[in-house]
C-alpha cells in the first residue's frame, strides 16, 4: 500500500521551483526584466493587419526597439467607422541621448506628450513593412516622413498616447496604380482606337497618291542636282583655294609692309611736326611783315596824302587832254586858223 502524499513537501517543491525560476531570471537577464523602462503608445492603422501578430517586431531606422503588444478592433459608434488599435511597446534602454548617455527613465505624461508632439512635428510616423517575402509577416517602422501630414485618430484608448500612422508602401503602390487605371478608363480609348484607324487610312491614301509620286521624282531629281553641284563644287574646290591661300599671303605681305609704314611714319612724325612747327613760325613772321607794309601802304594813299593830290591833278589834266581831243576832232581847221574868239 502507497504512503499518501505530503502537502508540505509539494508546497515546498513548488516555492523552491519558484524561487529558481526567480534566480535565474537574475543572473541570467542581469535583472533588465525587472528594471527595464517601458513606454507603450497606440497606432491606428487603416491598412489591413494580415501578417502582423502579437510580438512583431518595432523598428527605428532597422534597430528593433521594442514588439507589438496589443492588436484589436474598436467600433466608433459616432462615425460607425471601424478602427484597428494596434499597441506597441518601445524599450526605453535601447534609446541613448547625445554622447551615448541614456534617456531619463521616469518621466510625467506631461513630457512624454510634449516629446511625442516634438517628434510628430519633426515627421515621425509609423508604418507596417514586411519582414519578408516568403512569410508575409508584417513588422512596425517608425521613421520620418515630413512630406507626410500626420493624420490622428483622435480617439481613446486605454490612456496610450497616438503616434500617427501611414499607409504601407505596398498600399501606396497599389492605390497609384488604381489611380492610373482609373485615368485609363476614362479615357476615350473607342475615339481613340477610331481616330487612330482613320489617320492609318489617311497616311495609306496619301502613300498611293499621285501627288506624292510626283514629288518624289522631284525630290529624286533635285538629289541628281545636288549631287552634280557637288561634283562641279569638288572640282573647283582646290584652285578656289589655291587662290584663297595666295591671296591670303598676299594680305599678310601688305599687313607686314603696312606695318613697316606705319613704324617709319611714327618715327618720322617728331621731325615732321618740328618742320611744321618752324614753318608756321616762318609764315606769322611774314604775316606780320606784310601786315606792316599794308599799313605803311596805306597811309601813303590815304585821302590826305600827297599821292592822292597828285592823282587828282592827274585826273583834271586827263580831262582837259580829252576835251581838247574833241575839239580838234570836230574843227581840224583850227589848228591852222586857231580857236576862234
């Protein structure tokens, strides 16, 4: 018969089973389990949450920083719209300020809010990502988006502060394409088909059109042209310039000579212009010889002088000679009976 069983030693196996667990959770986690400074926030995704699961993984640029704690439905009865909470939880020990230094550990729901809305207005967001391909299964980034305007819920939930969601990418990706099948749709793609139809049939007519043979003789006729123009043009290029060569050694022969000129003329110009400077001197001096002569001139046949009077005595025995001339030209007579009385 089998000795019935002690409940001291199965309380004391199981406290001592207890205590154990406690040890080794000390020893071996350094006691972070217990000292770890946890800050949890909630985010409203719009997206479908297929692939994420409770404790996925948060990430900050690629680090993992904390796991998804809490995902569920929630009613608005106000909109009738239906919500997705999902609550996360962010380790406070694996965030370090500048310098490497940790960030305070104990701080109010006042400062957290503040710093939450510090980082919201910097761009930070949160999004759903994929952890891989094969799986599907779904992870929560955190990252700056400040092209992105955040979008808040507004709504309660079990007093967690809201960091703004966005769409994923595979969502945007997805909603761009509906967009651009959408502006396909709506284009009039029968026109469209009708009107490209019609210009094929309008190039075909004016393919087979006899106006377009004739201008393609004429353009056949014109490169015949053009190509003996070439040919006449070929022929004469090299005498054409031969000439031009020649004629350009010519130019730079008489630049030279014009060069050449223009030295002995500068340095005759000083020799020049002191020949110049002693004739004008020459000149003024005969201006001024000639100016005293002319006055000299005309003092002596002024009207008081005595070459006037003899001019005027001149003049009156003129007179008297002519009239006498007259004279004896109507009477001849009276040179041999004299003047009568």
């Amino acid at each position: 018969m089998s000795k019935p069983i002690n409940p001291a030693a199965i309380g004391g196996f199981t406290l001592g089973a207890l205590a154990l667990l406690v040890a080794g959770l000390l020893i071996f986690g350094g006691g972070q389990a217990f000292k770890a400074d946890k800050v949890r926030f909630v985010v409203f995704l719009e997206s479908s949450l297929n692939g994420l699961d409770v404790g996925a993984p948060v990430k900050m640029q690629g680090v993992k920083v904390g796991e998804v704690k809490e995902i569920s439905l929630l009613f608005d009865d106000q909109s009738d719209k239906l919500y997705k909470p999902v609550v996360i939880e962010i380790n406070r020990s694996l965030l370090s300020g500048s310098g490497g230094s940790p960030l305070p550990e104990a701080v109010s729901q006042e400062q957290l809010q503040a710093h939450r809305d510090r980082l919201v207005a910097s761009g930070f967001r949160a999004r759903l990502e994929m952890q891989s391909l094969l799986t599907g299964l779904l992870y929560v980034d955190l990252d700056t988006y400040p092209d992105k305007p955040p979008r808040f819920a507004n709504l309660e939930y079990q007093g967690l502060l809201e960091i703004p969601g966005i769409p994923p990418t595979s969502v945007e990706l997805r909603n761009t394409a509906e967009e651009v099948a959408q502006k396909l749709r709506n284009l009039p793609l029968d026109q469209i088909v009708q009107d490209f139809a019609e210009s094929l049939h309008e190039i075909k007519k004016l393919l087979a059109s006899e106006d377009l043979k004739k201008t393609q003789v004429a353009l056949a006729n014109t490169l015949e042209d053009v190509e003996g123009a070439m040919h006449i043009l070929n022929r004469n290029l090299e005498p054409l310039l031969r000439n031009t060569t020649a004629t350009m050694a010519s130019t730079e022969s008489l630049v030279k000579d014009t060069q050449v000129m223009i030295k002995q003329l500068h340095a005759e110009l000083p020799q020049v212009f002191k020949s110049t400077d002693q004739t004008l001197q020459a000149a003024t001096s005969a201006l001024l010889k000639a100016e005293d002569s002319l006055q000299r001139v005309d003092e002596a046949v002024g009207p008081e002088s005595a070459l006037t009077d003899s001019l005027q005595a001149l003049k009156q025995a003129a007179r008297a000679i002519r009239d006498l001339s007259d004279y004896l030209e109507r009477h001849p007579e009276s040179l041999l009976s004299g003047k009568p009385d």
